[in-house]
C-alpha cells in the first residue's frame, strides 16, 4: 500500500471514493466526495490550501482518501466539525418539518 497525495481539486471527481463511503458503516454524506468539493468551492479560502491524501493498494485501487485543509502549519479535516457532529446537525434539519398555520399551507420560519 502507499499514501499518495494531491493538491488537485480535480481529484475530488477524478479519484471519487464514494464507494469507500458507502462502504464504510460510519460514512456519511458529508466524507463523500461531491460535498468535500463544494464545500472547498464555497469555503475554500486559497487553493494552495487543499491537500487530499489517497491510500492505494498495490493494484492501484484506492483503499481510503481523505481531505484536509492547510493553513499554516496547522491541518484541519476539511468540512469543518468532525463528522459525528456534521452528521446529527443535518439529521435533525432533514427530519424537522416546517411549521403549519391553521390554514395548513406549510411556511418556513421567520415568514411574516
């Protein structure tokens, strides 16, 4: 096995590890891929700063992947809060439903 790295944002589509995500039973939605390279589009703040780290078998196919965010010395996972917590906040917002007036039309909070 060897550990290579990359400071492409490309290999986020081009070494998609969704399958290692799914076949993970503590994977979530936010360790896949596609949401690891929006969240970098969107938040990202230098692209000097990505860092993926792939572990490949020796048959080339990839076995783990993870993505960190640089900033001086320091290296965060990126997507910010550990995924436990990033997974139960966005459990509690899929399963809350929006309020209901008498009238029964649902509207998001903070409607007047």
């Amino acid at each position: 096995m060897r550990i290579v790295f990359s400071d492409d944002g490309r290999d986020f589509q081009r070494r998609d590890w969704t399958h290692l995500v799914e076949q993970d039973p503590s994977g979530t939605f936010f360790h896949r891929p596609a949401y690891l390279k929006l969240y970098w589009e969107e938040f990202g703040e230098t692209p000097e700063h990505l860092l993926l780290a792939f572990a490949e078998q020796d048959d080339g196919t990839l076995a783990a992947a993870v993505a960190f965010e640089r900033v001086g010395d320091v290296l965060r996972f990126l997507g910010g809060a550990e995924p436990a917590r990033r997974a139960a906040a966005a459990g509690r917002l899929v399963h809350r439903r929006p309020a209901r007036p008498r009238g029964g039309r649902p509207v998001a909070r903070g409607d007047p």
